[in-house]
C-alpha cells in the first residue's frame, strides 16, 4: 500500500509540474512575440508591456492555441517520457502484436516471443486446485504467479550478490505456504545463514506448518539428532516397520550405517585410496557389531549409546587381536558365527578377520585413519550436543506424518568441519521420505515433499544423488539445488565420470541469474540455441570505382557469453526442458512479502538426560559379552544335562564312569565304588560276587544321581577346558565333552590305582 500511495503521488506531481511549466513556456513565448511584433517592445514598462502581449494574442490567435498545444505536449512528453514509451510499447503489442520469435517463448526485453502463450502456460492464480510446484515469479498484487507446469527438479545459478534467495527461494515459500491445505507440500530447507527462517517462520507457522529445525551453529536451539538412530529403529521397532519382514528391516539398517559411514569427512581421498576404504571397512564393522549385539541382548547395549562415541573407542589395536588374547567383542562374533551358524554374523567375522590379517603397522594406521574422521565427534562439545537421540526429531514419525512440516538445516558456512552433516542429514531425511511412500498404494507420497538446499554447491556429497534425482519425481518428491556455478557439483565425479553430467541433466528446469565462471557461461549459452542472422559483405573495384555487397546467413548464439556476464540483475533466464527459453523480470521478495523477523525457540536440553553424555566404555560392554556368555554356557549345560535325564542321560555305562572318574575322583565316594569294583573282579565265590555286584550298582547309582542332581555336568565343562586350556587345544570351547575326554585321557583306566589305595 505505501508503495502505490508513493507511486500515484509522483504521478500527481509529475502532473502539476508539466502544467506549471507549461504555462511558464507559453507566457515566456509570447512575450518574446510580443517583442518581435508588439507595438510596446519595452518590459521596463509592465503594465504597457502586458497590454500590448495581449493585444498581440488576440490578433495572432491561431498562432498562439497552436503554439500552447505544442508546448504542453512537448512538456508533458519531455516529463512523462518513460511512461508515455512504456504506453507505446502496450498498444504497439495490442495492434500488431509481440515480435515473433524462433528463439524465446518470451523475452520480455526483446519483446519477442509470445507473452500470451506465456501467461497461458504458466500464470495461475491461488485456487483450492492450485497444485504446488516451482515457482518463476509473481506479479506485484500477488494476483498472478507464475508456476512450472510439470513435476520436475531445478537448479538455480547464481553467484553471491545476485539475489537468488530474494528472487527464488523465498517467493517459492511464500507461494508454497498460501496453498489450500491439502496441496501445501512438506518442505526440507537448508539455511546457513537463518534468514529464510527469518523471512518465513511466522508465515508458515500460520499456515498450519510444523516446523523442525537442527541448527549446527547453535546446538542450544536445535533438536537433537543421532544419524545412526535411524538404524536403529529399522531393527529395534516393530511398531514402526510392522510392514517390513525382518530381513528387509536388517539389510534397510546395514544401508543406512554403509551410507552414514560413506558420508563422514574423508576428506578428498578417492575411494581407491586403501587407507579410507579400510577405514571406512573398520567403521561399518564396528556399528554392524553393535546393531547385532543389541538384536541380541536388549541389555548389552541401548539406543543411547549406538553412536560414533562408542564406535570410536573400538578404534585401538588393544579391543582387536594381539599377540596372547582376542578381545571379547571378537570371540562373541565367532562364537555367533561358526557356533551358532547364523549369517549376518558370519558376514561381520569374515570382515573383522580380514582386518585382523593385515600386518600390525599397516592396521594400525587404518585404525588411526578412521579415528581422524571420528574426532569431531569425540571433541566437538557443540555437535555432542545436536548428536543425541530424542522424540521430538524422528524422521520415521515426521515423514510419516499427514500433515505439512517444515524441516530448517542451519550450519556455520565458515565452519565446513560439521558441514558433512547436513549431506548426511539430507541423505536420512530422503530415505524416510521413500520409506513413507513405499507404503502407499502408488509408492508416491501422498503430500509433495520439496527439498530447497540453499548453498548446496559448498556442501559435501550426498551419498547416490544422482540416483536420487533421477527417481524422486516419481515419488512425489523434488530437489531444487541452489549453487554458485555448474563448477561446484564437479565432485560428484569421484563417484565415476560423467556423474555430476547426471546431476545436471535431471534437473529439468534452469533458472539462471548470474555466474562468474566461464565454463557456466557456456553452457548457458549453448542451451540457449542459436539464431540465424544476415550477414553482408562489401567489395570494391579500384579500376572503375565500382562497389558491391552480397548478403549471407550465419548462425549465432541467441545470447553470447559477454551478453549474459552483462545481463540486468533483476533478468532471470529459464531454461525448461520441452519449451524455448523464457527471459522474465524478477521482484524481490522483500519488496513485496513482509518479514516475520522469527526466531525458533524450542530448547530441548532439558530433554537430554546426564547420561547421554557419559562416555560408554567399551570393557563394560566386554564384561556384559563375558557375563551373557556364561550365562548363556550355564543355560546351555543345564540344557544338556535335562536331556540327558529325559533320554535315560543317553550315554553308555562307560561315558557315564569316565565322567564320574573326573568328577569324583578324588572323593570317597570314587574310592568305595573303586575297592567295590576290585573285590568283585578278584572273588570266585559266587554267593560273595552277588554281594558285591549288588553293592556296587548302589553306589553307581548313586554317584550318578548326585552327578545328575547337582548338575556336575557343568563342572565336568570347566574341568576340561581347564585341562585344554593349559595342554593349549585349538577352539576347546567348541568341542563337546566326550571329544575333550577322549583327548584329554585317551588311556584313562576305571581301576584304582595304588596311589589311590592309600587315600581310602
């Protein structure tokens, strides 16, 4: 409203002034007629002087209307100039109609092309029907915006200073935030600087948005975020994934932790560089260890502590193989892998015996490799803070959600040390989105999701963008990359030549404002097309001073390099795949949108529990490993020894003998039924032999009840491994009793010997 108040007075007083110089003209010539052919010449004389200019008016009348109406025409044409032509231009287009052009849909400083097959194609305005896409601009009432035709991805070029936030970014929002309810479309927005949330928040807020923010430079006000959580979830929740068999739970969660790890800082490493990708090996091991563990036991490890944290404190030659011992962790992987046979353990060992090969030195420098990449977590106090697990920021729920939300990514610019977060953070946030929308019917989101990654060309990889970008539109989901130049997604390229070449094909509609690199400017240029212009030569005779010219076609760019570099700032070239290029003026945002000033609020550090910050020691985790495995040999003893009562114990008189020799061998018990069984074998008289061989059966009858009764089976275990662990068998634990015995005594007698005899 100021706007147009201030317009219609410069309009009023434009007015006043032509009249006011008008009528000074006027008066001024004919004084000067006056002068010429008046009867009074003089001026010192006023009175006779002005007699006689009206005398001279009245007998010169036609000379004097003409004269005032070319004076006022000339004045208010001098003073109105630039309207006045503007006017022309409109009524020039209404007669005779916009320069037809093979070169432009519409090029409104050319004024070619067709303006109304423009406005046809692409100005809408606000209707419960009205579906959300990209937007190009807006008319100043907000009446008409115009808006892309098709589902598609675009990128936006523009250098710092060129107002591509104020020209692009922000009218989408605002565009965005007016649809009905039901069209609004989720939004995922990175915002270095937070002036898009400023701009925005209020607006969104009021109409009906939820929004999340993850703030990198201010951890005090952002929700928290653990990026392995989601993992997590997979495996742990089955009221999330109900939908999911198991398998497809595990192998989602084994992809997430590969495409987490694959996302930390590597730095510019290519991936055939042996140190990162068995640093990267070792990482992945690691959290796949910890997932299983806890599918294992609820109470080796929890959700808490399935962080990098815990991770990084694996990373030390100390936890894997050395020279005498083999740390915990490791033997509970082989025992789940060749005792109990189950694959994704086999996967883990296999893995971790192939770390576990390389040679010492080299090991522990991929130990250290992958310890430099963690170190941001372990010293980084503000991003410990954000890395935690809370209700409030979980993308399952969020993405799952019926209504629209609003997803905020703030981060320091100038520091790129947490910047491989937001890759990440983008990379989950796209995976939950697919995941909502494998559970409908059409495998499209039932809402439009938008992702508006501001500055996305000074951020790390985003793990398989190119196969995202290519897939999402048929999800309902739509990415538009705002970078610098087309120089800036070049590092998709470590992912194989030709893949940022991907990048830039998917994204079908361009939005152009500015570039400082040549190589942008080319391409600009080249996707324009060419035209074809007149060419003509000159050629000359010196003998008969006779001259001629020929006249050729040639072609040109449509616009050449030096004509972008020059192009007005407030010109926006579109390029849009299936239509010519459009070339549009472009309002600023904050000429036209109010600015909500806003400030996200939420403070979750009172959700955040002292214990999630204590360091989780791995060799508690070790005693829990040795405790469950004990607990688990017990169970599986006590196991063994109720078969063997259900099963008539299953094993023959001499199994049985052999055992009992173990156990009670140096028991009375042992002894009695020893001298027993000697005086049996030695007497010939029959009536004793009967005596004997009934006393006999008494007492084995009831070493093996006290056997059986007391679980001795247990201690015949521990006895075993006792004795092969110090006689140093292979893989003892893995081997069942009567295979130890028959190692470990292969010549036992049942017949006391005479040592023995003196102990009776």
């Amino acid at each position: 409203m100021d706007d147009e108040r201030i317009a219609k007075g410069k309009i009023v007083g434009k007015t006043l002034l032509s009249i006011i110089t008008s009528v000074f003209l006027f008066f001024a010539f004919a004084f000067i007629i006056n002068i010429l052919i008046g009867k009074n010449k003089s001026p010192a004389n006023y009175q006779l002087f002005w007699k006689s200019t009206v005398n001279v008016m009245k007998t010169k009348t036609n000379i004097f209307i003409y004269t005032g109406i070319g004076i006022v025409i000339f004045t208010f044409a001098f003073i109105f100039g630039p309207q006045i032509k503007s006017l022309g231009k409109k009524i020039s287009k209404y007669l005779l109609g916009a320069k037809a052009s093979q070169n432009w849909l519409w090029n409104y400083r050319l004024n070619e092309g067709s303006k109304s097959k423009y406005n046809k194609l692409f100005r809408k305005m606000i209707t419960d029907k009205t579906e959300a896409n990209w937007l190009f601009t807006f008319s100043k009432s907000q009446k008409y915006w115009y808006i892309n035709d098709k589902d598609d991805n675009a990128i936006v070029n523009g250098p710092p200073g060129s107002g591509k936030t104020h020209r692009v970014i922000l009218p989408n929002i605002e565009f965005m935030a007016q649809l009905d309810y039901y069209k609004k479309p989720h939004l995922i927005i990175s915002d270095p600087k937070k002036e898009i949330i400023k701009f925005t928040g209020k607006l969104l807020e009021e109409n009906d948005y939820k929004i999340y923010t993850i703030d990198f430079s201010e951890p005090k006000l952002s929700l928290k975020w653990n990026p392995l959580s989601y993992a997590w979830d997979l495996v742990k929740n089955d009221n999330k994934f109900k939908d999911l068999t198991m398998e497809d739970r595990i192998n989602k969660a084994l992809e997430v932790i590969n495409n987490v790890i694959e996302s930390l800082n590597w730095g510019k490493a290519t991936n055939g560089n042996m140190w990162i990708s068995q640093g990267k090996k070792s990482l992945i091991v690691i959290a796949n260890f910890l997932l299983f563990l806890a599918l294992d036991d609820k109470n080796l490890i929890h959700k808490d502590n399935f962080n990098f944290e815990t991770i990084a404190s694996l990373l030390n030659t100390s936890h894997w193989e050395n020279d005498k011992k083999i740390s915990s962790w490791i033997l509970y992987a082989k025992k789940r892998a060749l005792v109990d046979n189950d694959y994704y353990w086999k996967k883990i060992y296999n893995n971790i015996e192939d770390l576990s090969k390389t040679p010492k030195e080299t090991f522990g420098g991929i130990l250290a490799e992958a310890q430099s990449v963690l170190n941001v977590f372990n010293n980084d106090e503000n991003l410990k803070m954000i890395l935690r697990d809370t209700d409030s920021f979980d993308l399952v729920n969020i993405a799952s959600d019926s209504k629209p939300f609003a997803i905020f990514i703030h981060y320091p610019d100038h520091k790129p040390t947490s910047h491989f977060l937001v890759s990440m953070l983008v990379e989950q946030i796209y995976q939950a989105l697919i995941e909502t929308a494998n559970k409908t019917d059409t495998l499209k989101l039932d809402r439009k999701a938008f992702f508006l990654l501001d500055e996305f060309g000074n951020l790390p990889v985003v793990v398989n963008f190119d196969n995202k970008l290519t897939i999402c539109r048929s999800r309902n989901i739509f990415f538009m990359l705002v970078v610098q130049d087309y120089n800036q997604i070049k590092k998709y390229n470590i992912y194989g030549e030709g893949t940022a070449q991907v990048i830039k094909n998917s994204c079908q509609v361009v939005y152009f404002l500015a570039s400082n690199d040549e190589q942008t400017l080319n391409d600009i240029s080249k996707a324009l097309g060419t035209k074809e212009v007149v060419a003509k030569s000159y050629t000359s005779s010196n003998t008969n001073n006779n001259s001629s010219s020929t006249e050729s076609e040639k072609s040109k760019p449509v616009m050449e390099v030096a004509e972008l570099k020059s192009k007005k700032p407030d010109d926006l070239i579109i390029i849009k795949n299936g239509y010519k290029p459009i070339l549009i003026k472009t309002l600023l945002a904050y000429k036209y949108f109010s600015n909500d000033n806003y400030v996200y609020t939420k403070n979750e550090s009172k959700l955040i529990r002292n214990a999630d910050f204590e360091l989780f020691d791995i060799r508690s985790l070790e005693k829990l490993i040795r405790i469950n495995a004990a607990e688990e040999k017990q169970n599986n003893q006590n196991k063994q020894i109720d078969t063997n009562n259900n099963e008539n114990n299953g094993l023959t008189e001499t199994q049985k003998i052999k055992r009992m020799k173990i156990v009670f061998g140096k028991l009375k018990l042992w002894y009695e039924y020893q001298n027993t069984k000697n005086d049996h074998m030695r007497t010939l008289i029959p009536h004793k032999k009967n005596i004997l061989k009934g006393k006999l059966d008494r007492i084995f009858s009831q070493m093996w009840d006290q056997y059986v009764n007391d679980d001795l089976e247990s201690d015949l275990i521990n006895i075993l491994w006792a004795e092969a662990k110090e006689k140093q068998i292979l893989n003892y634990h893995d081997l069942d009793a009567d295979t130890l015995i028959d190692l470990l005594h292969p010549d036992q007698k049942l017949q006391i010997n005479k040592n023995d005899k003196t102990k009776t």
